[in-house]
C-alpha cells in the first residue's frame, strides 16, 4: 500500500531594475539514493534565454548549473516531484559483523574513502564537553545511533531561523537552539569526534496526516505538510548511508528525500550565484497534494 503525492516547490525573485545574474547552480534533484521512489521530476526557470546543464557533483548530487546570457527582473524557480511514499522500515539493514558494536574502526580501504566524512571541522570547548558526557560505553550500533540522535534532540530547542548560512556548533551550544541546518550540521561533527563517517544533507520533508489519532503521543500534523529541509547521515559498514534528524530525534524514513548530500553544508546549499546590486522581493510556495491512495483498513475505505 503506497500514497503518491505531488510537490510543487516554486520561488520567485523580483528585481526592481534589471539586472545581470553570474551562472547559478540549483540542487533541487532528489539524489539518487533516495529510499523513496521518485516516479517523475521538473525542473523550470525564468528568464530565458538561458542554457541549462545537468551535472553530478564530486559525491554524485545532481545538479543544474545555469547560464542567464540577457540582463533580467526575475528569476523564477519552480520544480515538481511526484513521489511514491510507502512506508520504509529506517531500521531494515544489515550491518558487518565487525561494526556491529561502537566502537568500531573501518577497515583500511573504507577509512580511505570517507577521509572528507572523517575529518571534524569544529572542536570548540562547549561540542568537546558535549561529547565528552555521552556514555561511550560498548553498544550495539543501532542504539548507540538512537542514543546520540535523541540526547541532541533533546538538548537542542528548534526554530525557524531566515538568516543565511549554518550556525556554529559553539553558537548551537550555547543558545541551546537552531535551526534544522544547524543541528543537521552540530551532529555530524559530533559523529566525527566519535569516528563515525557523517555528512550534511539538504532534501524535502513530507509530513502527511494521520489516517487515525495516536493512542498515546502525539498525533503529527494536523495537515499535509511539505519544506525544505536538513540533517545527517552517517556510514555503517553493511548498511551504508543511513539518515538521522535531530530536528526529530527519529530515523529518516519515506518523508526525508535527500537532494544534496556533501560533506559541510555550503556545497549542499539548494542554490548557489550571484547578481548585480539592486532591491529584490521574493515570493515562496511548497506544497504536497495527494493524488493517487491505494486502499487501506483506515482510509479511503
């Protein structure tokens, strides 16, 4: 049993004169180790003239890089995904036996490919204390997973925060509050400091209403919802790439579908160019509709 749903993510840009915009470069293409089946994909942006180029960066993200040859007032972004959302089990992998339990070290040609994954970039005194009070006894790897996913989400408060760029893992710390880029980005270098491969990822959340209330717990959204969105996946030998939002505390299941997945997070940023000086209003929509629900003992029966 499956839901397909539809995203329409559009963004507009209006200049008040025209202006000339250097080449862009959008990652706005589910990668292609999303869990969740994609069945179709648009890409469209204004003005034209333009030239368009699909690439795959060095870590196999799809992107589109775009060359506006004509001076222009707008820029306008709009990308549609039809997706297929059945429900994905996060803990359905096998792990090798020798990663089984943390700690563990990956054995030497792995150690070499996740080198960019390894190296932390931040070791301020608050992220160090942080993890230093973690209990770093043997466990299995799964609940060490949980462990270290659920004792940040409940560290760290969540807000929608408009201000560009990632906050830094001190400044996270400090303020006990972020945004979900800032603690996607805080986890990963903690998982670092832990000698765990992890890397930044930028995707959608779909979040779709309950067929029925929870018996206990909350009962999530009270309507469909869909953003752009952040958090971490880390490298278990077995498994490979497995997805941890903090924003959550939870797995990512069917409603994480990555679009960039790098190793710091200005190379993951949805798009990325520059423009002449002027005055800009911008103009943002992303919505999820559902257009196609098998039968169910809840609903639409």
């Amino acid at each position: 049993m499956s839901i397909k749903v539809a995203i329409t993510h559009h963004t507009k840009y209006t200049y008040d004169r025209p202006i000339n915009l250097s080449p862009h470069t959008f990652r706005l293409r589910p990668a292609p180790h999303s869990r969740t089946k994609i069945l179709s994909y648009s890409f469209e942006v204004l003005p034209k003239p333009h030239f368009i180029n699909w690439q795959q960066d060095p870590f196999g993200n799809y992107q589109a890089r775009v060359v506006f040859p004509e001076k222009t007032t707008i820029l306008d972004i709009k990308v549609d995904v039809i997706a297929d959302m059945q429900v994905i089990n996060p803990f359905d992998f096998f792990v090798e036996k020798y990663a089984e339990k943390y700690p563990f070290d990956y054995d030497g040609i792995l150690k070499k490919e996740l080198q960019p994954y390894l190296l932390p970039m931040e070791s301020g005194d608050l992220l160090m204390q942080w993890v230093k009070n973690l209990d770093l006894s043997p466990k299995n790897i799964v609940d060490f997973l949980v462990y270290v996913n659920q004792k940040l989400w409940k560290d760290i408060n969540y807000t929608i925060r408009l201000e560009p760029g990632v906050q830094t893992c001190e400044d996270t710390l400090t303020k006990q509050l972020g945004s979900c880029r800032d603690t996607g980005w805080l986890l990963v270098q903690i998982l670092r400091h832990l000698g765990l491969a992890a890397r930044f990822v930028s995707g959608y959340l779909i979040q779709l209403t309950a067929d029925i209330p929870a018996l206990d717990g909350p009962s999530g959204p009270e309507a469909d919802f869909t953003d752009l969105h952040a958090w971490c996946e880390v490298y278990i030998p077995g498994a490979g790439w497995i997805g941890l939002d903090p924003t959550s505390g939870l797995f990512a299941g069917e409603g994480h579908i990555p679009l960039s997945c790098t190793p710091e997070p200005a190379s993951a940023a949805p798009v990325t160019g520059y423009m002449d000086v002027c005055t800009s209003t911008m103009q943002y929509e992303n919505k999820v509709t559902r257009i196609h629900e098998d039968p169910r003992v809840t609903k639409p029966y």
